[in-house]
C-alpha cells in the first residue's frame, strides 16, 4: 500500500513537473523563440552567405522522381518549345486580360507548343526574350507532351517596346528576381509589374552608378540586368554561394537537398523548393542569379536571418485562404494565403505522380518596397 501511494505521489509530481515545464516552454515562444517542428518533411541547413545575402538550403528525407519533365531552358535550347507572339499561331478559345492589338498579338497573352514527347514544367518568373516585348511567366504550370498550342499567360517586363525583334522568343534571361516574379504571381496586375520593374532599374542605377546611362536608355528589365558592370555586380555577390555551394554539392545532394530559403539585409523574402534535386539543379544557375539581383537592387541594413526562423518559415505552408485551379490530368496549382506570406503550389497529376514538383512561399510585403533605394554595401 505505501509503495502504491509512493508511485501515486512520484506520477502527480512528474505531471505537475511537465505542466511546469510546458508554461514554461509557453512563456519563452510568447517572447519570441522558435519552436521545433519534428513533423516537417523539410529541414534548414546552416545558410550560405554573401554580404547581405543568405541562402538556407532546404533538404528532404525523400524525393521523387522528375526525370520525365523538360525545362523551358531545354525545351528552347533543343527546338521543341516554341514561344510566338498570340497572332502567330491559332490561339485557342478562352483567352485571359486580352489587350487586342491589330496583327492579332497581345501584351499579356504569348501562344506556346511544346513539342517534345515529354511533359514541359513552367515556372512564374520565368523571362523569355523577343518577339515584341521581353515577357515573364505569370504562374507555375506543366504543358502536355506533343502539345496543341497552349495561351500563356504572361506580363510585360520591357515597357515601351512594340516592335518585333525576331518572330520567336528564342532567349532565354534566366528568372525574374523575387520582387518583380512576387509582383506578377500575386498582384496578377500588368500595371504593378511595370512599376517592379522601373523600381528595380531606378536601384541598379543608383547602386551600381556605372550602368545608369545604359540602363536609363532601355525599357528592358532583361537588358538592364545583362548590361556588363550589373553582371560584374552580380559576380560578386554570386562568387561566394556558387563556390560553397559547388563545394558542398556532394553533400547536398546525398542529403536530398530540395530548395532554398533566401532573406536579404536580415529579412526572409523568399523560398523555392522542388519535388527533387534534379529539378533544384536545373534552375539553380538561374535562380541564385535571381536572389543575388534582388541582394544587389536592396542595398544594405538589417540584421541577420537564423536556421530556426528559415525552418520555422518552410513549416508554415497552410494558411487561412486557398484558391485552386485545375487541369484535370494534368496539374493543379493552389494559391494559399497566410497571415503575412503567400504559399504557390504545383501539383502533378499526370499518371504515376500525384506530388507537389514546385512551391514558393513569399512575404506578403515582398509585393511592394517601402524604403527608398539604399547605398550599395561595399564588397
């Protein structure tokens, strides 16, 4: 009897213990503290770093497999994909923001085949170059194999230019950076656009005074970031993380290494994860010269970023407000609203597959700088 009445004692005393030591956990995530979030399919790694710049790599326990998608980089490079202005092919039926133009062509509107015998993956942000207007791709979505051509919406990144340079959007500019792609996916707005764009050329100019003349004469967003002291800019910032990376690559790939969180002058902007690290592969060139861009346009100030605000950012996916569209069999793409982020997600529905290949999350703020351009950190 007394050893039951002593165990009875230890038990309430071990819950009175606990329940201590949850208020107290309570009190100390009320204050700030990251909690721990062992449920989540994805972990932060120790970022890589330049200047005012940090990329957290996102890996997995498991990938899936990708190998049956092309890229628009590949799709372009080999012929298969073919990107013509709205009046040069048979457009279908249901268009979306038509702006009519005599010759049949459309701002916001570009007709795409693909061509080959596999499914094509597009991502928002993405920039191809030529026809009348350099353009960015307004969503995520996957195209057929041998496809009919399909209308793809997109948004003007080159204000001020209605002439065609070739008949086909055979360039390829790499990814908008965060604030102009989070402009295009979440505003929807042409207008909102062109304003991301002009704000960016006006930081380029002011940050890197070496380029002003030449990037004050363009209207184009791609030629702004392809003139030669912008890309010697973007060298520097990309130098560092393209070194570790490349040295660690090894490492990340045995450790399924998915995505990436990225924050800028000690604020999380931004994260792009896929369904695997053949697909983060692809896009990295692209995508690191995008973050660096935006690193570059920013200036400098804030403090800095830890894994445990990057891990609690990748955990909150789910939000207060979903909108969904559908291509039965083919994908389903979610726009999820949280407090202050927006959660875009690319699900496959091919046969066989039934898995997210692309999220991006973003800061809610991303969508419109507040601060007037700062001074350029010195490197």
């Amino acid at each position: 009897m007394v050893n039951v009445m002593k165990r009875a004692q230890w038990f309430l005393g071990f819950c009175i213990v606990a329940m201590l030591l949850a208020s107290a956990i309570s009190l100390k995530l009320q204050a700030g503290q990251t909690p721990s979030y062992p449920s989540s399919s994805y972990r932060v790694l120790v970022p890589l770093s330049s200047g005012n710049l940090l990329i957290f790599p996102v890996v997995t326990k498991s990938e899936m497999d990708t190998s049956m998608f092309i890229t628009l980089d590949e799709g372009l490079r080999s012929g298969e994909v073919v990107v013509t202005e709205s009046g040069s092919v048979q457009p279908l039926i249901r268009r979306r923001r038509p702006m009519p133009r005599h010759d049949g062509a459309q701002v916001n509107t570009l007709m795409l085949v693909n061509n080959s015998k596999r499914p094509l993956l597009l991502l928002a942000g993405e920039i191809v170059t030529g026809g009348k207007q350099d353009r960015v791709i307004a969503k995520d979505r996957i195209v057929p194999a041998e496809s009919d051509p399909v209308d793809l919406g997109v948004f003007c990144v080159e204000p001020g230019r209605w002439t065609a340079r070739t008949e086909k959007f055979g360039g390829f500019a790499g990814i908008a950076q965060p604030n102009v792609r989070a402009n295009a996916m979440a505003r929807k707005d042409q207008q909102q656009v062109w304003s991301a764009v002009n704000d960016s050329k006006a930081r380029v100019m002011q940050n890197v005074p070496e380029a002003a003349p030449e990037v004050g004469r363009t209207s184009s967003y791609a030629a702004a970031m392809e003139n030669e002291s912008v890309q010697r800019e973007l060298d520097k910032i990309e130098a560092p993380i393209r070194k570790n990376y490349q040295s660690l690559m090894k490492e990340l790939r045995a450790k399924n290494a998915v995505g990436v969180v990225v924050a800028v002058n000690g604020q999380i902007l931004w994260a792009d994860i896929f369904a695997s690290n053949e697909l983060l592969a692809k896009y990295w060139p692209k995508l690191v010269r995008s973050y660096a861009a935006e690193a570059m346009t920013q200036g400098t100030g804030g403090g800095r970023v830890t894994e445990s605000e990057a891990q609690m950012f990748v955990n909150r996916l789910d939000g207060t407000h979903e909108t969904a569209e559908t291509e039965p069999g083919l994908y389903r793409h979610a726009e999820i609203t949280g407090g202050d982020y927006k959660v875009f997600e690319l699900t496959s529905l091919l046969p066989r597959t039934n898995f997210t290949v692309h999220l991006a999350k973003m800061k809610e703020d991303q969508v419109a700088w507040n601060v007037k351009p700062r001074p350029m950190m010195q490197r």
